[in-house]
C-alpha cells in the first residue's frame, strides 16, 4: 500500500465504524532500521458522513486495498 489508495477500514474503532472508505496521505516505517519485519503505520483520512476528512492511524491489518 502507498499514498493515494484507496481503503476499506476492516476494524471497528470509536467514531470509524468497520466498512468505512479513506485514503491514504502518509506512510510510516515504525522501525528506523529497514527490515522485513518492520510495523508500518498509514495516516488514512476518512470519508464517511460522520467524520469527513479526520485522519485516523491504522496499522496494515485493519486496511483493504480498494483501488
């Protein structure tokens, strides 16, 4: 996944219910050493009525590649 996806939130949260669309806007690697195992984190604004254009962080597991 990168910048610019599109994304279905998999994982319920307060205000970010489960089948919510966002897109991506950054990208970060939470380990400074690049290694296969590294947690990377993605800044995904919202865009569902309730909460338009919040930007919530969720981890690669709770995301769905759209488009």
């Amino acid at each position: 996944m990168k910048a610019g996806n599109l994304v279905r939130i998999t994982r319920a949260s307060i205000a970010c219910p489960s089948g919510t669309l966002g897109l991506i806007i950054k990208v970060y690697n939470a380990d400074r050493i690049e290694r296969p195992d590294t947690i990377v984190l993605y800044d995904v604004s919202l865009a569902n009525s309730q909460a338009k254009g919040r930007i919530v962080r969720r981890l690669a597991r709770d995301l769905e590649v759209v488009s």
